[in-house]
C-alpha cells in the first residue's frame, strides 16, 4: 500500500505516470491491483480484461488531491501471433474446439472460430482477453514476376545502423525481474551491492544485424537513461558497463565478454550519450547487448519509462 502512496505522491500535478499490475473482478466490477492496492479505473475502450492478466495503467494528478487512473490496454512479453497453422479439430459436446500452432511455434486451443477448418489450413487469428479466435483461411496468391529485374543493390561504404532495445531487465535475488521496481515486468535497471544483494543490469538488442556481418564499427554512441533515486542518490555514482553476448534474456545473469567501461554519473543526471569503446559494436552486431555490474548501487529508468533507454548508434565502413 505505502509503495502506490508513494508512487501518487511523486506525481506532479498536471503529470501523468504509467505504472503495471493486474486486472481483478470481484463478482461485481473489475479493478486493477497496482502492488497490492485495488484502484477504480477507467478502461480503453474496448478492451477485454483476463482475470489476472498484466494490465498497463496512466495515473494522472488532477489537482487538489484528486487522482485518476486510466486502463489503456493489456501487455505481454512477445506478441502475439497473427497467423497459425491448423493442428486438429476437437468434438467436444456442444462445443468444438480448435488446436493450432501460431507463428511463434507455440500451440494454442480455443473455441472461438468462424466458418469450418480442417488440420493443416493456414489461418489468420485475432486476440481477444488473450484468447485467439480463428476468423478465416489464408488464400495464397501467386505474385506475378517483375517486369524487368531491379537493378544491382549498390555497394555502400559507410553508414550508421541503429538498435533499439526490445528489453531492459535487473538480475538478482535469484532472476530477472525480481528487485524493488524491476518487478512485475517493469523492466527498470538496477547495477551494484544494496543491503547484501548483488544486482546486474542489461539492455538487448535481439537477434543479430546481417547488415553489420564484414563490417568494420568505427564508433559506439550508447544513451544511458536518466538516473533515479535509489541508495545513495545524491551523491556521483561509478557505473561500469559491459558488452555481453546474449540476444535474449537468459535463464541466469548474462556473460559480460568485454569491459568495464567506467563512467561516473551525478545525482539526478537525465538521460545522457555515452562513447563505449569500438570493441563493444563487434559483440553488439552479432546479438549481444550491453550490461552494467559492480561499481555503486544504482537505477536507471526501463524502455518502458524511456523509449530509448539503452539506444545504441554504431558508425561502421565496408
């Protein structure tokens, strides 16, 4: 209860700040419990909640004490598929059932269709309350070929490619996502020792770039996120990053396989570009990433707060 009154109390008025929790009915009306505390909300319409389901929430001060909150939709951590394969079709009383495979290789039953299938149809899906419905087959159509074929690509000598993080995440206490704020899939990043507990921080990038394969990476323009207050916020902190070699968040911490690279960072510094040194681009090109770890306890804002949080910008030449 005290981390929501606190989480109202730092919003200004006038501001509006985006929290996460999960969507709760209680027989009657649907809530959204936001650590623990169950807040009326205002729903995005349409929208519909699952019981349990990971909801995202823009708390508003309005002034004068009075606070509202706004349900603007549901999250997950991939997205979900648009398309499948049909695997079986199921009897079941009055109601038949439909087993597929989607486009990320996982396999899901429903319910929910439109017209008949039989296995093997290719399908297109759409998602309601995180349940797929079937709503027709997928009618290939043969692409006539070009007029006249394209001419050679060019050969370009020099450019600058740019990664976008698509996930930023704290370990420790046992994994990811388990420390103060980083919980709940919020993503903040945390680096350094607080009351015995060892943390590591880390932004991915994802698979690896095929335009970077051969190319020579001339500089490094890596933004740390702005610094929030944590541990021993008013004074500089020593944060020490890495170049580590996982696309993905793994089952333990991720292998940092270049650095430290040192830097210090002031009290309450916004969001700021750092010059890593070229030997992170070749690690970041072939799907790594860069982590934080040791050096003082502190924390940085996530991708979700910080759209670029953990952007990197990587000159290269042929």
């Amino acid at each position: 209860m005290d981390g929501f009154k606190h989480t109202l109390e730092s919003i200004p008025d006038g501001g509006t700040r985006r929290t996460y929790g999960t969507a709760y009915f209680d027989g009657t009306s649907w809530w959204a419990n936001i650590n623990g505390k169950l807040v009326g909300c205002r729903w995005l319409d349409p929208m519909q909640p699952l019981q349990g389901g990971n909801i995202v929430v823009d708390i508003s001060n309005e002034g004068r004490g009075q606070y509202s909150a706004l349900v603007i939709g549901g999250y997950t951590d991939q997205p979900r598929p648009s398309t499948g394969t049909v695997d079986a079709i199921i009897p079941a009383g009055v109601t038949t059932q439909i087993v597929l495979t989607g486009a990320d290789g996982i396999e899901y039953t429903t319910d929910r269709f439109i017209g008949s299938y039989s296995p093997g149809d290719p399908v297109y899906i759409t998602w309601d309350a995180a349940t797929p419905t079937v709503i027709g087959k997928i009618t290939s159509i043969a692409t006539p070929p070009p007029a006249i074929a394209p001419p050679p690509a060019a050969v370009v000598g020099s450019g600058t490619t740019t990664l976008t993080a698509i996930g930023t995440d704290t370990y420790g206490v046992g994994g990811w996502g388990r420390w103060a704020l980083s919980t709940q899939g919020r993503e903040h990043i945390y680096s350094g020792t607080w009351a015995g507990t060892v943390l590591t921080g880390a932004w991915f990038y994802g698979a690896p770039r095929p335009e970077l394969a051969g190319k020579t990476v001339k500089a490094v323009r890596f933004r740390l996120p702005k610094r929030l207050k944590a541990g021993n916020y008013n004074s500089p902190a020593t944060v020490n990053l890495y170049a580590h070699n996982a696309s993905y968040k793994p089952g333990g911490d991720v292998a940092r396989v270049a650095g430290p690279f040192t830097v210090t960072v002031q009290p309450n510094a916004e969001a700021q570009t750092i010059n890593l040194p070229t030997g992170f681009g070749p690690i970041i090109a072939a799907g790594g990433g860069i982590s934080i770890a040791g050096g003082d306890y502190v924390w940085f804002q996530s991708r979700l707060e910080d759209p670029e949080s953990g952007k990197a910008d990587m000159d290269w030449t042929a």
